[in-house]
C-alpha cells in the first residue's frame, strides 16, 4: 500500500518537475495555489485513535521505522527516477521536438518534419537546446528525492497510525517480531526497490492493451446509466427569464455567452 501511495505521488511530481518553460507567478496565482492546498489540506479529515489504537501506536511507530528507516524514500526515488521517469521524462519532452513546438506554436506531429528538419529547426530556435534540456532533466531526480525526504517523516506517521488502527496486538507482535529479524529487515528496505525493477514495468506495459479493453463500450454504459435522466439544455434551449438568470449570476450578458459557446464549438 504505502508503494502505491508514493509511486501516484511521484508520477504527478514527474509531471509537475518536468522541464518546461517557467511562467512568472502573480501574487493572486500564488494565493490561488495556497487556497487550494488549504482546501485539499481538509477534503480528507481522518478519525482520531481510540484509547486502545493510541496504545498500540509506540509498537506501530516501531514497525514502520523498520519498514521505512531514514532516507528510504528517497533513496527509492532514486532508483524509481532511473527505470521509471527518467525514460519516460526523456520521451515526453524530446529536446529537439520540444524546442519546436515551443518556436512555431504547432506540434511536431501536424508538422509532418522529418527527423532531420526537426533537428534543423530546433538548432534556429535554440542552438543550445539539447545541453539545455539536459541540465533541465538532471535537476528532476534531485528535486524528487527532496520532496520524498520532506514527505517522509509525515508518511512514517500516517502509517504508523494505520497500523495501529489495523492491527490487533497479536498481529502487531508478530509482524514486529519479523521485522527484527535479518530477513525481516532486508524485506522491508528491498520491497520498495522491487516495485521499480524492470521486469514490474513490462508486465505493466504489456496488460496496457487489456487494460485500456476494460473501457470498451464505456460511452454506452455511462449513456445507458443516464438514459432516464432528463435531457442536458444548452443556453439557447433556456427561457428569457432563466438567461437572464445567467447573466445575472454570472456578469457575462448574453451576446458575451454565446460568443464564448460558438468559440468553443470551433475548436
């Protein structure tokens, strides 16, 4: 579980790091980010422990520090950069594809280039763009392994108390009484290195045609789910008065909607 936590984690942190251009940060965005964080901060409020889930947490805290002792995650990170997001990082954002597209606005797939006019014309944008790249990506792995670092005392916490909401103290004793062993310890440390081996990820990739199977049909289940609900309206399907509505809630009148409508409806 705590490996599934930290690789969606870490797969939007691949996401959210990956070398792009950077845009100055206003004052309002900045407060925008810091109110959403605030309110993500409570979406999830947990339970607090009983008495007898707060008696086993010392056991708990112990287990997980075997389970995660300091600068695992980190450590993980690493290794989960190299066979996991690097590649997939170095494929999304191939420098010379990248660079133009950033020069001419279109993708490198309208364009219909070859590899050889996409080399060209990246050089025009930006002579530098391969070392440029370069030095963007070898900041990712560095910038990872620091937030696992920040996050880790917080998910040795949660985890902790996880384990004593979870966990009977028979169950406690005997999971603890494993972890103390040498076999116990070298699981603990190599079960997170095992969830980035290679041989994970081509199994991974290989389901990928299965897996995207299971959606077929799914336009057709989610009609039919909805089929005896009452028809979507459009704004123009709206009564004078319940445009007025709009308008009136919103501050946009109506000639201002139906130009944003007919430009979305264009794209």
């Amino acid at each position: 579980m705590i490996r599934r936590v930290i690789i969606s984690l870490t797969s939007l942190a691949a996401l959210a790091l990956a070398p792009q251009p950077l845009a100055a940060q206003t004052a309002q965005e900045a407060a925008e980010v810091d109110q959403t964080m605030a309110m993500l901060g409570t979406m999830f409020p947990a339970e607090p422990l009983t008495t007898e889930q707060q008696g086993r947490l010392p056991q708990s805290q112990r287990i997980i520090n075997r389970m995660i002792p300091e600068g695992t995650l980190g450590e993980m990170m690493g290794g989960m950069f190299d066979t996991i997001f690097g590649p997939m990082t170095a494929m999304a954002g191939a420098p010379a594809v990248g660079a133009v597209a950033e020069g001419t606005g279109f993708e490198v797939g309208a364009l219909q280039l070859t590899t050889q006019q996409i080399e060209e014309l990246a050089g025009l944008f930006d002579p530098a763009y391969a070392e440029r790249h370069a030095r963007e990506l070898a900041i990712i792995p560095a910038a990872m392994r620091d937030m696992l670092t920040v996050m880790e005392p917080t998910m040795r916490k949660a985890m902790s108390e996880l384990y004593a909401i979870h966990f009977s103290q028979t169950e406690l004793d005997d999971i603890e009484a494993f972890f103390q062993t040498d076999s116990g310890t070298a699981y603990a440390r190599k079960s997170f290195a095992m969830s980035s081996d290679p041989r994970i990820i081509n199994v991974t990739m290989e389901s990928l045609p299965q897996m995207m199977g299971t959606f077929a049909g799914m336009e057709q289940k989610i009609a039919a789910a909805s089929a005896d609900l009452p028809a979507k309206r459009g704004f123009d399907a709206l009564s004078k008065d319940e445009q007025a509505r709009v308008t009136a809630i919103t501050g946009f009148s109506i000639a201002e909607i139906k130009q944003q409508l007919a430009e979305r409806d264009a794209q």
